[in-house]
C-alpha cells in the first residue's frame, strides 16, 4: 500500500498536518493533525510497503512490540483509505 498525491504533509505551528490538494480539497475539506506516530506513518507510505512491514517498522522505530501498534496501525490505515488518501 502507498498513499497518493491527494496530501502533503505540512508543519504548522509546531504541528504536523496532512493538507489535502486538488480534487481533495473539496472532497475532503479539512486538515488532519498528526501526532508523531501517524506522521511517521505517512513518511513510510511514500514507499509501497505492506501492512505487515509498515506495522514491523513502527514497532521497531518506537520501541514497542508488533501486537501492541498494530491495532493502531491498522485504524490510521483504515482512516486513510477512507479519505481516499491510499492508492488502490
């Protein structure tokens, strides 16, 4: 899975933010404020990576086991795919 071009990730006031561009724009009507996990997130979805490799880096990168981030890995991914910010 890789994200789109639908949104950048922009740095605002001390804040990390996915700003939808284009069509986005209208279709998603908001900004997205991201804590530290879900930007790093979206920094490894620039590369196709699976769900299992993405959860694997995350748990490695934060210090904490596979089973404990999934579940929150998996909910971003979802939140994601929703807004259309995934390709298919």
């Amino acid at each position: 899975m890789k994200r789109t071009r639908d949104a950048v990730l922009r740095d605002v006031g001390g804040q990390a933010l996915l700003v939808p561009v284009g069509a986005k724009v209208k279709d998603l009507n908001a900004l997205v404020t991201l804590n530290t996990t879900g930007r790093r997130v979206w920094e490894l979805l620039a590369d196709d990576l699976s769900i299992d490799a993405l959860v694997a880096k995350i748990a490695g990168e934060f210090g904490a086991g596979p089973e404990k981030v999934r579940p929150d890995v998996l909910s971003f991914v979802e939140r994601l795919r929703g807004w259309g910010l995934l390709e298919p």
